[in-house]
C-alpha cells in the first residue's frame, strides 16, 4: 500500500526498509506464537513480565472489584442474619458427615496399609475468590486471588460446592489463573458413577462438555453423573463432574456424548484449590528386583496422563503411583 | 490579504514524547480492565496504536506495536505474541496510511480507520483459531466499529497545535 506514495519521492525512499521490518517482525512474532502455544516455553519470559504488568493490571481491576463488592456492602441486615442462620444449620449437618469421614479415612489407610497399596496423601485445599474472568476471547479462564504465595501449585483441581469448575493453569505470585472445563483445549478424565466406564470429558468452548472416545455400543445414558476418575493423579477420584444431557449413537463409531457441567462452571465466585490426588511416583531404585517388563509398563502410563494441552508438562509425574501398588500386589501374589 | 505573522499554525507540530507514551500506557491500562465477554468495547491499545502511527510515523511504528502487543498478550492472558503481530500489522498499514489520513475530513479518517482495526483484530482470531480455540462469534468484531466511532472525538482531545493545517487560497488541500 505504502510503496505508490514512496516512489514519486526517492528522497525519503523508505519502503524496502519499511517491508524488510515488517517481515522481520512477524517472523518473530510467529515464532513467539508457536514456541508459546505449542511448545510453552515463554513462562519464564512471561511469568517475569508479569511482574512489571501487575500494578497496572491491579489498578485497571480496581474498580471492576469495587462495583461488585458495592452490592455486597448494600446488602440488608435481615438478609445477612437469614444467610448466617442457614449457614450454621448447614455447618451442623457438615461437622456430622465430617466425623465420620475422618473415621472412615483413617480405617480406609489402615486397609490400603494391609493391602500394600501406595498411600493416598491427605489433600491440602485453600480456599479462593474468582477475581473476573480472564479477558482473551477465545478461551475460558478465570482468574483466582491466590498464587503462589498461596501455596496454589499449576494442575490443581479447582472445584465448588457442586462439582468441578477446572484446572489451574498458570500460577503469577499472587494469582492464578484457571481454565475452566468448558475451554475447548481442557480436559477431565472421567467415569460414569452408574458402571464405572471410563472416558475423558472435553469442552466444546460453547459452554457445554462432551465425552470423546466412547464407543457407540457403550453403555452410558442420559441423566448419567460423570465423576472424576483420577486416572491422571491430579484430581481427586469421585468428584461430580457433569451429567449427560444427550447421547447420539447413529455418527461414527464413537458416540456422541453432549453433558452438562454440574458445578457453577461460569458463575461461582468463591472456590476451593485442591491439592494433588498422589504423589509423584518416587524415583526408581537401581537394585529394584522388578522385572523389566513391569518398569516398561509403568513408563508407558506417563504418556497418559499429558492429556490436554493446557497442563503444562505439570500433568506428567503421579499417574506411576497406582500402576506400581499395583504391581507389588501382583508380586506378592505370586510370591505366595 | 492575510496579514504575515510569526506564529502560524501551518505546519503540524510534532507531539511530545511524553504524550504519545502517557496516552500509550493510559490504553495500556484501559485494556487491562477486566470486561469479561461484554462485545463492543474498543481495544484502546489498537486505537492508540493506529492514531499515533497516523499523527507520527517517524516515532509510532512497528516496534512500538510490537513492546505493547507483548505487555496486551501477557496482561490478557493471550498466546504470545498474538496482541504483537496484530499490532505490528496495524502500525504497518497505519505508517503506510499516515500521509493521506490526515487530509480528510474526520468522519472518512474513521473509514480508514475501521477496516485497519478489523485486519487485526481478523488477524488475531485466524492465529487463535488454528491453534485450535473456540471461535468467540461474531460480536467479537463489533469492538474494530466502536473504535472506529471513537476516533471521531479523539480529533478534537488534542492539543491544538496537533490539529492539521489550516486550509486557505495558498493551500488548498
């Protein structure tokens, strides 16, 4: 566009100059795009960015926050002390089902002890605000008020009262940034609470979820409740994910499985972080006398666990733990 | 006859370093507030972008798009590098623009304004797309049409020696 104008001036000739810049330019800019969202490597770069950006991010929220504490700060006496009556009455009927879960963890460790199965650790939660939801168009985040300081680590399950809302992706110092189960690039490992069929929960990046890779004959209905499988060793296994809204079997041969998010997946605004389902399978002995062949077993079952773009290589230690309890439960029974 | 003075508002002046970058960072800023998927809100970045890549070629350019671009990217959450290639391409089209803009009448500078927004805004949905995103529907591009509106009044928020040159007998365009 620019070269017309250029040529009837030699003078102030600039338009080869002006072209090779602009190429140079987005040459870079595409590398930066593809070593980001392909191969995540501007973290650091980004995560060190952050710092200079976060006043000025802090600042421009600023009133966003205010405006929505107003209505909070507005709200009536009565309709306090009727929110605080209901919440001592459900705190009652928690404390009992509390009792007894402790109970029933402790009995629960003492059974995987006898079994000799890896122990489930005791998952740490911190409990977060949804600050706004992240502004870039073409994805579904939110942002929480807790980061690192926080003790919020990247590739925790971020859940409410009713079910999953997400994972966090990206953790800044004092913030951390959750993409939510809806977002086309998330993933959820998945069973169905009815028979235990196992499957991976998609977004659509519509709002809706799907199961992909479901076999047309399977057996999974509508009004069927997904529940985490903790397949992947992040999240914690059984918790409500999303419930099936529609099953069309007539496609592909995979089913075409349409759910609906149980938690407030786009609405909640005070959250729980849970901490990781397992530990990282600790590192191999040398002097092991496992078989080859099991140790190659449990190598391949890390490949399973990076699913979804979106965990940052975070995804890729914890899935070992539970291939090698199993493991030694096979070996003890041949032994004997 | 017009009387000769000194002071003559012929030639545009050039503006102050420190309004160009003040006004760059103020954009910086507005486009940091959280809006959440409300479609119409102008990327202010991209305004400023193209006004002052129009208004001063020499200083405005396509490294100036590029630094913004980067701090939009990682302010928004966005993929790297997908503010800053859009601004890139906007500085460039802007810089080609910026000897013919001015002559017009504000409303036709809007005009040529409009489709520059919308070549980077177009531009950012293709990058996200490919990666594999959700598509965020059409309502995304109505933000390039409230931009545009927008430059309508940024034409009068400037110091007056920036207004462009007076026209008279001598100087007809």
């Amino acid at each position: 566009m620019p070269s017309a104008d250029f040529q009837t001036l030699p003078v102030f000739k600039r338009g080869t100059k002006v072209r090779s810049r602009l190429l140079l330019f987005v040459t870079i800019c595409l590398a930066m795009l593809v070593a980001d969202m392909h191969f995540r490597y501007l973290e650091t770069l980004r995560q060190v960015l952050s710092v200079v950006t976060y006043p000025l991010q802090r600042i421009s929220s600023e009133p966003v926050m205010a405006a929505r504490d107003a209505s909070v700060y507005f709200a009536t006496l009565a309709k306090v002390q009727i929110e605080n009556a209901d919440l001592r009455r459900r705190q009652l009927d928690v404390a009992e089902q509390r009792l007894r879960f402790e109970q029933l963890e402790q009995e629960n460790a003492q059974l995987r002890a006898l079994l000799d199965m890896a122990k489930r650790v005791r998952t740490r939660s911190v409990a977060a605000e949804v600050l706004y939801n992240a502004p870039d168009p073409f994805s579904r985040k939110v942002i929480l008020d807790r980061g690192a300081r926080g003790s919020v680590e990247a590739g925790q399950a971020v859940i409410d009262a009713d079910g999953v809302l997400g994972q966090v992706t990206r953790v800044y110092p004092i913030q951390s940034e959750v993409t939510l189960v809806t977002d086309r690039n998330q993933a959820v490992p998945v069973q169905v609470e009815r028979n235990g069929l196992r499957g991976v929960v998609f977004g659509t990046g519509r709002g809706g979820l799907e199961v992909r890779f479901v076999l047309a004959n399977a057996d999974i209905r509508v009004g069927d409740r997904l529940l985490t499988s903790g397949l992947d060793g992040m999240f914690v296994p059984g918790l409500p994910v999303a419930v099936v809204e529609n099953v069309e079997r007539d496609t592909d041969a995979f089913a075409r499985v349409a759910c609906r998010p149980l938690g407030g997946v786009e609405r909640s605004a005070r959250v729980l972080v849970l901490g990781r389902a397992e530990l990282p399978p600790p590192p191999p002995k040398p002097d092991s006398e496992a078989p080859p062949a099991a140790r190659s077993e449990a190598g391949a079952g890390k490949g399973r666990a990076k699913i979804g773009k979106n965990e940052a290589g975070v995804g890729k230690s914890g899935t070992g733990t539970r291939k090698s309890g199993a493991e030694t439960r096979r070996r003890g029974a041949e032994n004997s | 006859m017009q009387q000769f003075t000194n002071h003559s508002n012929r030639i545009q002046q050039p503006a102050k370093a420190w309004l160009v970058y003040l006004s760059l960072c103020v954009a910086l800023g507005l486009d940091y507030v959280p809006t959440g998927a409300l479609p119409g809100v102008p990327d202010w970045m991209a305004l400023a972008l193209a006004f002052w890549s129009i208004r001063e070629p020499a200083r405005v350019g396509m490294g100036t798009g590029f630094f913004f671009g980067v701090l939009v990217d990682i302010g928004q959450g966005a993929a790297m590098g997908q503010h800053a290639l859009a601004y890139v391409v906007l500085a460039f089209l802007s810089n080609g623009l910026a000897r013919r803009v001015m002559w017009f009448p504000v409303l036709v500078q809007a005009l040529h304004v409009l489709p520059i927004l919308l070549a980077a805004q177009g531009l950012m949905v293709a990058v996200r797309v490919v990666a594999g995103d959700e598509f965020p529907g059409w309502w995304y591009f109505l933000s390039s049409a409230t931009g545009a509106i927008l430059w309508l009044p940024l034409d009068y928020l400037l110091p007056q020696q920036l207004q462009p040159v007076d026209r008279d007998e001598n100087r007809p365009i």
